[in-house]
C-alpha cells in the first residue's frame, strides 16, 4: 500500500489520506470482433460484411454466448478512394465496417470461441479489442476500501502520538475513488489459427483511497 499523509491546518483536528488495494481474478472476457469487406458496389460490400459477422456470431452461439451477451455496434459502408497520378483521387471500390460486442463468461475456452469466430468470418474479420474483467467488482473494492482506511488509521495514530495526543472521534470521510480499469491482453491484434493465442486471466487490482478527519484529544 501507499500512502499520501497531508497534516491539518485546523487546531485539534488531523487529516490523513490512506490508499489500499486488493486483488481478484477476473471471470469476465470482453472481445470486439471487427469485419471490413471490399467489393465493386455497396451492395456487394455490404452483404460480405454481414455474413462474416453473421458466421462469427454463430460460431459464438454455439460456444454458448447468450442474446445478452452479443451486440451487433453496427455496420456502415463508405467509399474506397485511391490517389492515382495524373488523375487524383478515384473511386476504386466500397469498404464496408461493423463490429460485434461479446462478453465470454467461460474465460478458461474463451480462446476456443474467438478463434472459432474468426475463423467462421474469414479473412476480413480481425480481432480489435480483448479484455479481462470483474463481472462484478464490489467485493474486491470493499477489500480496498478497508485496506485504505487501516492505511489511514494507522498514519492518523502515528501524528497523534508525535503530538502528544490520541485520537477522537471522525469528523469527515471523503472516499477518493480510483478507476480500477480492466486489465488489456497485449499482442492480440489478429488471429487465424483454430486454437489461437492462450488467455492468461492472471489477476486485477481494485485501488480506493480516503481522505479522514479525526480529531485530538490532548
């Protein structure tokens, strides 16, 4: 643990900032499946796009993904320009985009279910984003909470001892909460082979900080 001690200008009175941590294993995989086609027409991109998001989503069902759990973040087609000299820019094509939000609650196959996914969607799909979290991180954070707040404690009695004094009752409680931010797999930019790269779940870490008000008895 941290800690940040900041005395009180206020006579009687001490104030101490405490910082705490703690840590659990994540039970949650977030993925971003992206696809991008290129075709003559739109309508030839546009359709390419969708069956490949349509087989990835598939492949995920059948590893058992829920409704809940698969949201299609949309599907837009814009034009493919390339510049050619002595002509400018010239339309060459469509590019057609769409993604699909999964969470994976199985996080020991989780690698199993993208790479089925992205090889269900061919070539143009890619892997955008891959993150392990908490599905839910109140536990852990009251575990920080308690750590920062005997962080506190314990730094408010050192300043009460070294003025001759101990301490009161609590005059304030401020929390100063810490994003916890979910931990990012590194280096998963694109898969293609059946089985993939492993998912390491390892652990993520809660942080909460408090700022408290005692005051001194003399």
């Amino acid at each position: 643990m941290n800690r940040t001690d900041q005395a009180s200008g206020e006579a009687g009175t001490v104030t101490v900032t405490g910082n705490g941590w703690a840590e659990a294993e994540p039970d949650l995989v977030t993925v971003s499946v992206a696809v991008e086609c290129r075709a003559p027409s739109v309508a030839g991109a546009y359709a390419a796009a969708g069956q490949s998001l349509s087989a990835a989503a598939a492949a995920l069902r059948e590893h058992g993904v829920g409704p809940a759990d698969l949201r299609t973040n949309g599907l837009s087609v814009r034009a493919d320009l390339a510049w050619r000299d002595g002509e400018g820019q010239k339309l060459v094509g469509y590019v057609a985009a769409g993604s699909l939000a999964v969470r994976l609650r199985d996080v020991d196959n989780a690698a199993t279910a993208i790479s089925r996914a992205v090889e269900s969607g061919g070539d143009n799909v890619r892997l955008d984003s891959l993150q392990l979290v908490l599905s839910d991180g109140s536990a852990v954070l009251a575990q920080a909470r308690e750590a920062a707040w005997q962080d506190a404690f314990r730094a408010a009695t050192q300043f009460a001892s070294l003025s001759s004094a101990t301490l009161g009752r609590v005059l304030s409680v401020t929390e100063q909460r810490a994003a916890p931010g979910p931990v990012p797999v590194a280096g998963l930019q694109r898969a293609s082979a059946v089985e993939g790269p492993a998912i390491e779940p390892g652990r993520n870490r809660v942080e909460a900080g408090v700022t408290v008000t005692w005051e001194l008895l003399h």
